[in-house]
C-alpha cells in the first residue's frame, strides 16, 4: 500500500524514511501541516513489530500534533518522528546521533524533542549534532504536559461531577511514566484518592511507598472502581472491550490516539462518560516546547497551559449543543481554525 491511500494519511506535506547503514538506524518522519512556523513533534522510539504499524503511528500522531497546536492556539504546523526499534545500548549514542542529523536536514522546517522512548541523555547527544531538538530544560515537557492534565482534570471533573476541587476524587492512572508519575503526584498533593497501574514493578513500588497510592493490575486499571479514569501508557486504550469495562465518569490522560476508532467517542457519550479529547488536554509538553522556541517567559507557558480549561469548556459546550461526541466536537473546531489559519497565509502570500 501507498503512502497516499494508507487509511491514516490525512494530505500530509511530507513523509519519509531513512535508513542509516552505519549505525543501524530506521526512521519514519511525517510533517502533517507546513506554515510560516516549523512543524513541531517529539521524536518516539518504539519496537514495532512492523514497518505499515510504525507508518500508521506516525502518520496518526503527526496529524495530532496539528490539531494540539491549533487548540493550545499555537499555529505550529503538526509533525512527528518515529524511531524503529529500541537500539541496545551499545549502538544507542550512535542512532541518536544519526537521528540527529536526519532532523538537521530540513534546516529548522521540522523540530523534535522528547516523546516516548526518548531519554534525557539521548536529547543531549541530539542537541550536539544539531539546534532543531528540544528539550531537558526548566521546564521538561513530561512536567508541563502533568500540569495541563491536572487543570484538564479539574476542568472536567467541575463539568460532569459539580465538585469544585480534586479533594476526595477517585482517580485512576494508567501508566507511570515521566507524565503519570508526575501526575500522581499532583493528584495526591491536591487530595485526590489515587490508583494506579503499571507493568513495571520498580515504578509501581516507588509510586506505593513514596505517595502511598492504591495499587492494581495494570491490565485491570482501566476498570477501577474511580470518579476518573487517566490512560497515561500507549492509545488504542479505549475500545469495544474496555469501555464496557469502564466505572469511570471522566476519562482525561496523557496517551495519544486513546480511542481506537472515533466511533468509540460516541459509544463512551452513550454510556454518559465525559471523555476529554487527549490532544487538547496533553497540550502542555507542546506549549512549553514552544515557550523554548519562541523564547516566551515562564509566565506566558504557564498562562496558555491555565487555558486549557477554557478550551476543553468549550468542547464539552459545543458537544452538547451539537449532540456529539467530545472527539468530533474538538474535531471540528480543530478544523475550523486549520482552515482559518490556512486562509489567512494564503491570504497574505
């Protein structure tokens, strides 16, 4: 199958592979939107099992990051690289390394940064063989995109429950990474009751023993007994046999591509939960990126992370108004201002 007729190409501006033979490195870049700013996503590495399972992520999260940009009212066209294949460590240095020049490449046009397999250490050898990587500074993305759930959670939890604070909320975390993690962290400092599941152990006991959270299968977490429920692992979480599992009222988490299809949007509608789109609420590790790149003082990452809330209110509105699901609502003002942004650089070309 072509590029062009892959289910989940949306009239990208550009995809490409690279091979490099000497370090071993295989990698897929896919810039969803080019505009008068640079195409901007994180830089994930994964073991696929196959090369179309790597496309298809690629071209799903790189159409994300577009749709993120435009609802966190940044005008960053959407982009995103994958990674194919966990390196050992003895060749690690020297795909990063290789990866790096790869993103050198496009002269600025595309900028990358952390993302989900991608370490601290790996940034540092990117940002040495080139300018066009973000990360590992103040404010790390993993911090600012915990922020943005917690004010996402608040958002949802004052819509669909009437509760004016997290103090005594149920609340389920699904994946303790850097985000989850931090995110129960927070949850716990607000008073929140906090579950959560991971299939690390070292995690799971670091997270029992220093914030004294409840603990539970990681194969189970989604079915908790919990106000909220926050995937914060890998998408796809939110299917035909999960969502009748589900006891959660709110779903709000970090995870990309959480439903498995669109249509599952409206089947959680139909079973009254108040789903928070993931690419409006995971906004934050872009809105600080951003900051970085445009050289904004803390104050005004901090200010564009508060106004999630404000644009999430505004997706549950139109959601209701409109009796859709809380995906296509965000959907459709996602394209909305795409189509406003592209109008007005035609407009001034």
């Amino acid at each position: 199958m072509s590029v062009q007729h892959h289910p989940a190409f949306d009239q990208h501006d550009e995809v490409a592979f690279f091979h490099d033979q000497a370090s071993g490195l295989q990698a897929i870049i896919a810039v969803h939107r080019s505009w008068d700013k640079p195409s901007v996503g994180g830089c994930r590495v994964r073991d696929y099992q196959t090369e179309d399972e790597a496309l298809e992520d690629v071209l799903r999260l790189s159409r994300g990051m577009t749709y993120k940009s435009v609802m966190a009212g940044l005008a960053f066209g959407g982009a995103k690289a994958v990674i194919i294949g966990v390196p050992d460590e003895g060749r690690r240095r020297s795909v990063m390394g290789a990866m790096a020049r790869i993103v050198h490449r496009f002269g600025g046009r595309f900028r990358t940064g952390v993302d989900l397999g991608l370490r601290p250490a790996d940034i540092d050898v990117m940002q040495a063989e080139t300018p066009f990587v973000f990360g590992n500074n103040a404010l790390p993305p993993s911090n600012a995109t915990a922020q943005g759930l917690l004010v996402s959670i608040k958002a949802a939890v004052r819509n669909k429950l009437a509760r004016p604070t997290l103090r005594g909320v149920r609340i389920a975390v699904q994946g303790l990474g850097k985000v989850g993690m931090r995110l129960a962290v927070l949850l716990v400092r607000d008073g929140a009751g906090v579950v959560v599941g991971d299939v690390d152990n070292d995690r799971v006991q670091h997270a029992r023993e220093e914030l004294g959270v409840e603990v539970v299968d990681a194969e189970r977490v989604h079915a908790a007994d919990v106000d909220v429920f926050c995937p914060c692992a890998l998408g796809g979480i939110l299917n035909d046999r999960t969502i009748e599992e589900i006891q959660a009222s709110v779903i709000v988490g970090a995870a990309n591509n959480q439903l498995a299809e669109p249509s599952d949007g409206e089947i959680l509608r139909q079973h009254g939960v108040l789903y928070a789109p993931d690419y409006v609420v995971n906004a934050g590790g872009l809105i600080a990126a951003a900051g970085g790149l445009e050289n904004h003082p803390a104050g005004w990452i901090e200010g564009k992370i508060e106004g999630l809330a404000e644009t999430l209110d505004s997706v549950f509105v139109a959601a209701g108004r409109q009796g859709v699901s809380t995906n296509m609502a965000a959907d459709r003002l996602a394209e909305q201002r795409i189509t406003e942004i592209e109008a007005s650089l035609k407009a001034a070309a």
